[in-house]
C-alpha cells in the first residue's frame, strides 16, 4: 500500500509557528525527493505532539527513534 503523499504533505502543516516555517522550507526543499520508506518515517514522525517534535528539531531533545533521525535531520537544515 503506498502513502499518499499529499495528506503527508497536509499533515506537515503545524499549530507552532517555527514548526510550520521548519516545514514549509523542508517542503519546498526535500519533500519531492523522499522515498516511500522516508515518507513512512515522516507520517510516523508526525504524529508527534508539536512540542515534542519541536525539540527534536531544535536539538533540546535528542531523537531517541532511530529511523527518524534521517527525517529530524533533513528537517534540522538551514
């Protein structure tokens, strides 16, 4: 079953402001380029709650799920 991109990409819009701008940049930047393996990991990822996932990106909290640290790094870039 493949996923569907476009609700992935609807679920990357954030409540917390500097999520949103995180998103919008990963977005234009990577998101057309990911695989349906990274794709999986993104929806899995987004699942967090905003704060969480906030500092997962920001770097105050580690990762701690191996397979979404390729996703909290492409989201991490400048």
């Amino acid at each position: 079953m493949s996923i569907n991109r476009g609700r992935v990409r609807w679920q990357c819009r954030r409540a917390l402001l500097e999520l949103d701008l995180v998103f919008a940049r990963f977005l234009e930047r990577d998101f057309d380029r990911l695989t349906d393996g990274q794709l999986a990991d993104l929806e899995d990822l987004l699942r967090c709650e905003d704060h969480d996932l906030w500092a997962m990106v920001n770097g105050s909290n580690p990762c701690e799920v191996d397979r979404w640290k390729e996703m909290i790094g492409l989201l991490s870039q400048r």
